[in-house]
C-alpha cells in the first residue's frame, strides 16, 4: 500500500509536466496573441484622434519592423518555444509565475486577490452539496417508490437539467432586487457599506449574498450525487449481510445507518480529494450573472486577453491540486473501506 502512495507522489512530476508543457504550446501557436492584440490596439488608436470616428485627427499608426521584433524580445517571443517553455518552468521551480500582460502585478498577486472569493463559494459549495445529497440519497432508498422518491425525483432530474447560470437568472428575476419579490440583492459578494456595518450585520450582509449563489454552484453536481448515494445504498441493502442483520432482529435505523450506509459511500469518496481545488472552484458564467469577481471569471477573462502569464499560474495551481486530490481521493477510500488494497 504504501509503495502504491510512494509512486502516485512521483508520477505527480511527468504528468505536471506533460500538462503543462501541451497547454503552454498550444497557447503560443494559436493567433492573436499578446503582441498581435498590442498592434491592433496601437494601430486602432492611432487611426483615430481625440475626436473620435472619422472627424477626429489622423494620427500615423505604421509599426516598423524593427518595433515588432522589440516587442517579440519583451514578451520573450524571439525564442524558441521549448527554450521559453525551460525558462517558464524554471521561474515556477523558483515559485515565480511571472507578470500579468494586462494587469502589470505578478501572477501570484493578481490571483491572490481572487482566492477569498473563490475559497469562500467553493468550500461552501462542497460541502452544502454533500449535506443535503447525502440525507437525501439516503431517504430517497429507504423510501424508495414511495411518494417522497417520485417528487424528489422530478426535482431531482429537473434540477440536473438546469445550467447553474440559467437558474442563477431565474433567481435573479424572482428573488433580486427590484423584482416583486425583493430578497436578495442582485449579485456583488458583499454591499458597498460593507466596511461600515457592524460584525452581526457583515455576517447578515454576507449570508445575504451567498445564498442564490450557492445554489447555482450546487446544482451541478447536486443530482448526480444524490442519484449515487441511493442507488449505492439500494445494493447494499440487497447484500446478504444486511439481509442477515435484519434476520437478527436489528431495527432498520440500525441496519440502515450502521452497517450499509458506511460501504454506500465509497462510491461518493472519488469526490473527497478533490476538496482541495474548491478553492479554484467557479463558474465564470455563473461569476457573471452574480457579478462576483472570482477565479472562474478571472481564468476566462485571462484567456479572451491572451494574459497568458495568469492562465499558466491557475492551470499550475489547479492541475497541482488536481493530482493531489486525486491521490486524497484513494486515501478516502482505505479509510471509509480498510478492506480495500491499492498495489
């Protein structure tokens, strides 16, 4: 077992770096990077004056050639893609993810600023999930084709169907403020009078914009689980040794909590390790409706930017918390199932 974990840690390396070293070259070969959208901006900003439109004073916009290789030498683009690629990879060794195009501060600062948000919702999100899937899962089995499993499952199913934005618009429409159930305000993570309200009323202010949110972060993943933990639960309470307990004598509660719900999460600990990228967790479209300036947004805005430094700094941050979790997610399963031998 232990020599299992041992090369799981070490295939952490090469698969790093095949991530990596794939994202960083299709980045660099596909059009309209960096130096192509400095040119369009400099060009459209020199076609037109204070003015403005075609009233306004012409100003020159040729670059020469050797102004283009001077940007080339400044973004790094006058070498090869694999020695750039090296240099990249050592300043990451160094733990430097280098300067945002766009923003003009470090990587680690730009995406620092994201992370309380991003924390926030994500760790909220993880674990109101599992909350509710599980006690539902599990109701769900105990009465199942009852009249609580049918109308569980059409929201269920209904749920599952809905994109996390599309519901979020939805709520905003309903619940938001200035519709005609005024409940809950219309996105931000907290209210401009934020810094002057008191500790009881930041608390209130905050609970009152994560709600709408979290339910759209849920609802995703919110089906799946809930399906999984029934129908875990509902084949080991067909298993001869809970047949045997019940022939026992033992009460159902017994039966049902003691003895089969442990091995009916197995199934549900894939999901365990990935706790630690719940602080990259977002969705940049549900980010957008709610107005909350999280890692989801960051990411896209980064990418339609060709902020290429900040897209490289989340995909090492994620894909590092991504094999981790993965080897989390093996580790919950020995310790859920101590029968369970990974060689």
């Amino acid at each position: 077992m232990r020599s299992y974990f041992i090369r799981r840690f070490l295939f952490i390396l090469p698969t790093f770096l095949g991530i990596t070293l794939v994202s960083f070259v299709i980045m660099h070969i596909v059009p309209g990077g960096p130096i192509e959208q400095a040119i369009r901006q400099i060009r459209m900003g020199g076609q037109f004056g204070e003015g403005g439109g075609g009233s306004g004073n012409f100003v020159s916009s040729t670059l020469t050639n050797e102004a283009i290789e001077q940007m080339r030498k400044d973004y790094g683009f006058d070498q090869p893609i694999l020695i750039r690629y090296g240099h990249w990879l050592w300043n990451i060794l160094r733990l430097d993810l280098g300067t945002s195009y766009v923003y003009g501060d470090p990587v680690w600062h730009v995406i620092k600023s994201r992370l309380p948000v991003s924390i926030y919702f994500g760790v909220i999100g993880f674990f109101m999930t599992y909350l509710v899937c599980i006690p539902l899962g599990v109701m769900k089995a105990v009465k199942h084709k009852q009249l609580f499993d049918t109308i569980t499952s059409i929201l269920v199913f209904v749920g599952y169907a809905t994109p996390g934005f599309a519901l979020g618009i939805v709520l905003l429409v309903l619940f938001g403020g200035g519709s005609f159930w005024d409940v809950f305000p219309l996105g931000g993570f907290v209210s401009d009078n934020f810094s002057d309200l008191s500790f009881f009323a930041k608390v209130v202010d905050l609970l009152h914009h994560t709600i709408l949110p979290v339910i759209c972060y849920m609802i995703s993943s919110f089906a799946t689980l809930t399906i999984l933990m029934k129908n875990s639960l509902l084949d080991n309470l067909n298993q001869d040794y809970i047949l045997t307990a019940f022939s026992k004598g033992l009460r159902s509660r017994v039966v049902v909590y003691k003895h089969a719900l442990r091995n009916s999460l197995i199934p549900l600990a894939t999901g365990f390790g990935h706790f630690l990228s719940v602080i990259l967790a977002g969705s940049f479209l549900i980010e957008k409706v709610f107005n909350i300036d999280g890692m989801g947004l960051l990411g896209y805005t980064s990418i339609i930017d060709r902020d290429y430094p900040v897209v490289l700094g989340i995909l090492v941050i994620s894909s590092l918390l991504g094999l981790i979790g993965n080897i989390i997610s093996d580790i919950c399963y020995v310790l859920i199932d101590p029968r369970i031998e990974f060689r």
